[in-house]
C-alpha cells in the first residue's frame, strides 16, 4: 500500500470531476472570470476545488478558534496542489441557551448544517470537503452533508478545552448547571456560584467531558471519518495544528482513489460507531444522531439495533459526566487511538472497515501500543471494566412503545418506582423546583418538549436535581433530550411525543410510573381501558414553536425513534 507522500504525480483532471464544469466550459464565462476575481488564475482553474467548511462563531469558545483550524487547512490543502476555499456553516452553544427558548434551535442547526454545506458544495461544483465542527450539533450535520454530497470528505474536529483547578477542586462547565441547585438547596452562596463560572470555562474548545461534542467526535473517528487521535487532542494543542497541516497530503489520496463517505460509512462502520459511544460512556445523544446518519446513508439502522451492541459491550470508560477523568487527560495517555485498539484486540469492533486514511481501521491502529502496557485509568481493560455492559438502555412500554433512552451509570440503581409530577414544559419544572415542590420518590414528567417543539436538552432540570441532592431520589422522564453532561436516574427521548398524542401526554399528577432497566421497561400503571378514555378527552396543546425555521421544522420532522430526520419522503 503507498503512503501518502507516494503519490507525486497528481492527476488533477480526474480529480475536478466537478469544478471542471465550471472552470473548463466555454459557456461559463461569469464563472471563470468571478474564479479570477478572487485571485485564482488559469493554472489554478485546473486544480481540484476543496470547500473548507468552518463551524466558526466568535460568540463561543468552542468555536470561536476553528477560523485559525480553517487557515492551517486551506495552507495544507495549497501546498499539494488544490485549491481550499474557506465558507461557514452556522453553529449555536447549547451551553449559552441551555434552559431558554434558544434552546428549541439547537437540534434544527444540526439540519441548517447539513443544508448549509450540502447546499454551498453543490452550488459551487466543490471536488471534496473538509468540515471542521466543534460543537454538538455541528458533529452529525457536517456528517450528514457529506453523505448527502457524497465526494472525497474529512472531518477535522476542533477540539477540547482544558479544565481548570480552584481552590484544590477540577471544574468544567458541564458542572456549571449544578449550581443553581447547590444555591437553592444553600449549598453555595451566590458570590460562590459567580466565583465558579469564571474560572469553568476560560479557553478555547469544546466541553472538555464526554458531552455530546465529545461523543460524536469519537464515534466520527470510529466510523473512519477523521484522523487517528482527533477526536482526543486538545484545542489548544500543538497536535492539532500538525493534524490541519497534514490534511492537504490526505485529501489528495482520497481524490486520486476517488474514496468517497459512502465508502467509509457502511453499516459495519456505524456499529462502530455505537459500539464506541456505548464502551466509553457517551451521551445518549449519539442515539439520535446515529440513526439520523444512518438514514442519510439509506443504511437500515433501527433503534432497536443499538441495544444488543449495548449489551456485549463492556463500559471501560472513566470520563466525565460518569467518571473521573477529561478528554484532554485521554489525550495525555495516548488518545482514542489506544481506546480504539483495545476494542480491536477485544474483539469489538469490524477492523476492515475503510478510513478516511485510505487504509482500514486496524491499519491505521496497528502501531498502536496496547492499553495493558500503559500505567493508567482513564480506560479500564476489556477484562476489568467499570460494568460488564454499556450504560446505553433502551426503554419501551407502555409510557414508551417506539422506544426511549437512558445512560444509566448503575450508582443510580436499576429500578424506580414513584408518583408522577407532571409538568407541560421545563420552564414549569423549574419553577416548581424553585419552590422545593418535588419531593424525594417523585418521578418527575416533562412532556410536550419533543421533536415538534425543538426538542430541547433538559439540562437544567437535571442540574438542578443534582445540585440539590434529590438525583438519588427522584427520576425524571421527557420526551425532550438531555445534555451529554447530564447524569442521574433520567430517561429522554421518550416516542412518541407527547405534542402527537403520545402515552407520555395521558399521564397526570399521581399515576405510579415504574422504570425498570434491567427489563428495560418503562410503564405507567393505569389501564388500557383508562388510557383509552384520556386519549379520547385529550385535547392537543399549541405548538411551541410557532414561526420561521422551528415552525418549519415542525412541520417536517421525524420522530426521535427516526433520529429527528427532516429529509423525508414527499
């Protein structure tokens, strides 16, 4: 198999297969002379065209440092002989509208994403994309764009920040969500809270645990999208700006072999993908996203696929929200990369899955070194993990036919049974919880938060339970999402919604709802026959989302068992 630096002799022709439709037809006469306009010359017009996609925003420390990933990039992608031309696709910070109805865009910039570079790739004749995200949703929407085109793509993702010790204790801002409660509950002063949002998140990069960001970048690089190892190197780092200049010499080979997502995504890829989420500990988010790649790949893949992955894999990761440890300090012990490996030797993952390398998953991992051969915790052994399964559950009952997800760590329990306290919002939620009206033993319910209205993260909810010390006594149940950096005994994603009629939208003040993981179960314990009769005298709220872009995707999307898709059939 060549390496990179083998291939000297571009054969830039059969790399523009669609640039050359522009820059090559004598009847685009306003094409070429606009190519001029922005400095590229006739020898240039002969290069292949490689679109830079940035989720670059300045109001977001995740993101506000892609700009400069984007010029190492475009510097790489010149020097061997193409031509990079930087665009933005938008991204918003679920962490700033976390709790407000900001939060209801979130889930819908995974799709203007996906739009926005499929729909700058496709007007501008593009050769190949490389997107660089940073943020939760800009994970699957540059992935969904780059299935949709379809042509040599990467993914370069951002990276972390780095944490922060004060007074003798690590603070990240997937924490920050747990102090409104400590305050309520008098835990901490409000001088105390102000004192640990400024020090929680002071530099560029994404959350540093493994959030949704975070998971997405892991699952990316197991699924053969992105690099060895970038998934783990910090933003800030000096590797990650080796990693942009190298991107130029892959991209070349992926052209010249014409290697394009299709290749790369497959279904074996994408279980993966699953079954990294599922042994390192990530966010129930990856469910949601998973499928709504897989349907953009027209791979069948089902909700119900991801449990038996679940349940053969063993969950070896010690990272934050679960466990000890932060992306960075992966990067400290070698990276994804020797996490990768150890599911290899073990037997979990398909290593003859293709790369975006151009060579397969084990070999790019085969100068690996192995995972017993290091003195650390931050990934346990296959043979001594932390729990013999993954911590992915998927609900169905009564409350839940099409399914619900749940990350239960196992410090939770494995069953709860309690009275309902049922709120038609988290806005209601929390000013009950202001009011110290949930008790210890409720199951609280938070419906008509799904896909038809935005679908927010429940984060502050679940912070709030946290903070206050009643995440061991009371379970929450939603058909809205949960952030990555949520933990406690909380189940999302609940199908189908309540705003559609859903079981979730029957349930009232006081019916006993028993979640049972280990029969992956989740019912509320009131007839069929009463059921029936709730459903006949319910009457359907207004919708939450009622103009531009959430109303239209209101209109369009699909169920979160579907992964929340709007590219359906007409």
């Amino acid at each position: 198999m060549s390496t990179l630096e083998d291939i000297e002799d571009f054969p830039t022709d059969s790399c523009r297969q669609y640039s050359v439709k522009l820059t090559d037809d004598p009847r685009q006469n306003t094409s070429q002379t606009f190519f001029y306009g922005i400095g590229l010359n006739e020898a240039d017009q002969k290069k292949p065209f490689v679109g830079i996609s940035s989720c670059w925003i300045e109001g977001n420390p995740c993101n506000n440092h892609l700009d400069q990933l984007a010029a190492w990039a475009k510097k790489s992608i010149e020097q061997n002989g193409m031509n990079g031309l930087r665009f933005n696709a938008i991204s918003i910070s679920d962490a700033i509208s976390m709790g407000t109805e900001g939060m209801r865009y979130s889930l819908l910039s995974r799709e203007i994403i996906a739009d926005s570079v499929e729909t700058v790739t496709e007007c501008l004749h593009y050769d190949a994309n490389i997107s660089i995200p940073n943020c939760d949703k800009n994970m699957p929407g540059v992935i969904m764009a780059q299935v949709r085109i379809n042509r040599p793509s990467i993914v370069i993702y951002g990276g972390s920040m780095y944490v922060k010790e004060h007074k003798g204790k690590i603070y990240d801002v997937g924490q920050t969500s747990e102090l409104y409660g400590q305050m309520i509950a008098g835990l901490i002063t409000n001088e105390e809270r102000i004192e640990i949002n400024k020090i929680s998140s002071d530099c560029s990069g994404s959350c540093p645990g493994l959030y949704t960001a975070n998971t997405m970048a892991v699952a990316i690089e197991a699924m053969g999208m992105s690099l060895p190892n970038s998934s783990s190197t910090p933003a800030l780092h000096e590797e990650k700006e080796k990693e942009c200049l190298k991107i130029g010499a892959v991209m070349k080979r992926l052209l010249v072999r014409n290697i394009k997502p299709l290749d790369i995504i497959t279904r074996k890829s994408l279980e993966n993908a699953i079954t990294a989420v599922c042994a390192i500990g990530g966010s129930t988010n990856a469910v949601l996203h998973i499928l709504a790649i897989a349907h953009t790949a027209n791979i069948r893949l089902d909700i119900k696929d991801f449990q038996p992955i679940s349940d053969r894999v063993p969950y070896i990761g010690n990272l934050k929200p679960s466990g000890k440890y932060f992306m960075p300090d992966l990067h400290n012990v070698g990276g994804t990369s020797i996490f990768l490996k150890h599911l290899l030797d073990n037997g979990y993952l398909n290593g003859d899955c293709l790369t975006v390398t151009g060579t397969t998953l084990s070999e790019n991992l085969a100068n690996t070194p192995s995972l017993e051969d290091l003195k650390q915790d931050v990934i346990f052994s296959c043979k001594t993990p932390k729990k013999a399964t993954s911590n992915l559950k998927l609900l169905h009952g009564n409350l839940a036919p099409e399914g619900s997800v749940a990350k239960i760590s196992g410090k939770e329990g494995h069953f709860f049974k309690g009275p309902a306290i049922v709120f038609d919002s988290e806005k209601e939620m929390l000013e009950s919880f202001k009011h110290q009206q949930i008790k210890k033993g409720m199951v609280v319910v938070i419906r008509f938060e799904g896909p038809k209205n935005g679908m927010p993260e429940m984060l502050y909810p679940t912070g709030a339970l946290v903070g206050a010390n009643l995440s061991q006594h009371c379970a929450l149940v939603t058909d809205g999402r949960f952030s990555g950096a949520s933990h406690g005994f909380i189940i999302g994603h609940v199908s189908p919604e309540g705003f559609n009629g859903g079981p979730i939208a029957l349930v009232q003040n006081h019916d006993v709802i028993t979640i049972d993981i280990d029969n992956l179960s989740l019912q509320v314990h009131i007839s069929e026959e009463e059921m029936e009769n709730r459903r006949e005298h319910w009457i359907k709220p207004p919708l939450k989302c009622k103009h531009g872009s959430l109303r239209k995707f209101a209109k369009v999307v699909q169920s979160a068992s579907k992964g929340c898709v709007t590219d359906c059939p007409i």
